[in-house]
C-alpha cells in the first residue's frame, strides 16, 4: 500500500495492492511521510474502501481537521452496527455520522444543546436505530467524558435511518412524523385503537417505513390493475377507503402519486391491523 497523499499526522489517501485509492488512519500515519512511499502496515487502524467518489473526496475533506479520537468513535459506531445489528448502510455514513457527532461534541463543549422536536418519534418508530444513538453516547461518555444528552441519540438515529434506506436526510426527518399522522389517519378513519404490541401491527409499520423510502427514492410499484385490487375495494370498502386516505396525504406531502398496486397493499396490512384487534392478538 503506497502513500497518494498525507491528509493529516494520522490519515492518508493510498493506493492499495489492487490499485484502488483507499483512506488509511492511524495514529501518527501520517507524520514525516511522503507521497509514494510505503503506509506503514503497524500504525493501520481503519481502512475505508469508499466506491463513491463524491463521498471519498467529502470524507478526505472532513477528516483533514478532525481530532482522530472523534472520527475512530464514528467508526466503531458503524462497526458495532453492521456487526451486531447486521444492518447494511449506505457509506456516506461515515461523512454524515462523523460530521454530526464532530459537530455536537463542539455545539456541547459551547454550552449549547438542541432540541429534538422528533425523539418520542424516533423511539417509537425506530427503536433499534435508538439503541444504536443510545450505545453512541455511551460510547462519548466513556472515550471523551461528554455526556450528550438522549436529544442527541435521536439525531444520531436518524442518521442511520437514512443510510439504511438510501434517502437524503432531509426526508429522514420527515419519516417519524409521517408515519404518527399515518397511523392517526388510520385510527381516526377505522375508529379503532391500534395495538401496538401485536405483529400484524409491527409488520404495517415496517410497510410504511419502506413505502416511504420508495416513495422518497421514487420507486413505486407500477399502476397494475389486479383481481385482489378488485377484491379488497369489493369486500373490504372502509380498509380500502383508509388506503386511499392515507395514499392522499403521502401524496400531498410528497408530490408523488401512489399507484393501485401500493394502495391495494396498504389495504391489505390495514385489514390485517384491523383483524388483530378484533381477534385480540
């Protein structure tokens, strides 16, 4: 692995053995090296492999002034949550997170805390995600003596929400509030009392969540007419009614147009919520 560039004492841009531009950090990695020269294997801690371009040259930029204790407790953040959670992310996690977590430690060590208008909706929605933000702090507190408050698990939940569904953050901001107003329409359109503790509701959520990442990364089902389409506008009006509603709101809040096929299915996990309840589940 030769050196393409020092971008500060403890991270460089290398070339590995297969030719590809690499991120290497390591305490003192960097110092006293010159570009061609070999990255000394025994100072390697981290090596990002980032395919995207865009996102190699943000992550180089960002690093290039960042204290290296903040940036490894990012990476291990990442680690734990792929290894432990088996979650795949998007890698302009490792810009978006380090970013945030850089950031908030300064905004802490200014006095100055933000609030997250979002975080009952983020435990509620995106609980492992939570946990995720909630091991971060720990993690914080442990490495730098910071104690960031649970405002701050949330944003780093959300975070992780939007690597994990391929969305820009600013619609990863809006998911928890759409899915309480999806859940009201629902309650308020059936006149029932949604049980959260069952699966059939755990499994609609979960629909939603993905209907919303479609609908934000624009991939919607096509407009396919269907015989159970048929059937559930026919047998089961007030569930498809409620599919319709909700399919109204998504699509005034999103400029998008839901198709039948994603209105048939909503009121299909609509029956199923719905049959829960009344058998009692």
């Amino acid at each position: 692995m030769l050196v393409e560039k020092v971008i500060n004492n403890n991270i460089v841009s290398a070339f590995d053995e297969a030719g590809r531009e690499v991120v290497v950090m390591g305490r003192g990695l960097g110092f006293g090296v010159r570009p061609g020269q070999p990255v000394d294997e025994k100072k390697i801690e981290k090596v990002f492999r980032i395919k995207s371009q865009d996102t190699a040259v943000q992550l180089k930029e960002l690093l290039a002034n960042m204290p290296l204790e903040r940036v490894k407790i990012s990476t291990d953040i990442i680690s734990y949550a792929k290894s432990n959670l088996n979650l795949k992310l998007n890698q302009s996690i490792y810009v978006t997170l380090t970013d945030h977590i850089n950031f908030a430690i300064d905004r802490f060590e200014k006095g100055i805390n933000l609030q997250n208008a979002l975080l009952w909706e983020v435990k509620r929605f995106y609980p492992y995600e939570f946990d995720l933000g909630r091991y971060a702090l720990r993690l914080i507190k442990e490495r730098l003596g910071v104690e960031l408050p649970e405002d701050e698990a949330g944003f780093i939940a959300l975070h992780f929400v939007n690597a994990e569904y391929g969305t820009d953050i600013k619609d990863a901001l809006r998911f928890p509030n759409q899915l309480k107003d999806i859940l009201e329409i629902t309650s308020t359109e059936l006149e029932i009392v949604l049980d959260e503790g069952t699966l059939h509701y755990e499994r609609f959520v979960t629909h939603l969540k993905f209907l919303l990442q479609r609908v934000y990364r624009k991939e919607l089902l096509p407009d396919e007419e269907s015989e159970l389409a048929e059937m559930m506008r026919t047998k089961y009006p007030r569930e498809y009614g409620c599919s319709r509603k909700i399919a109204e709101y998504i699509e005034a809040n999103a400029d998008c147009r839901l198709s039948g096929e994603e209105i048939m299915y909503l009121a299909i996990h609509i029956k199923r919520v719905t049959m829960a309840g009344d058998s009692g589940e």
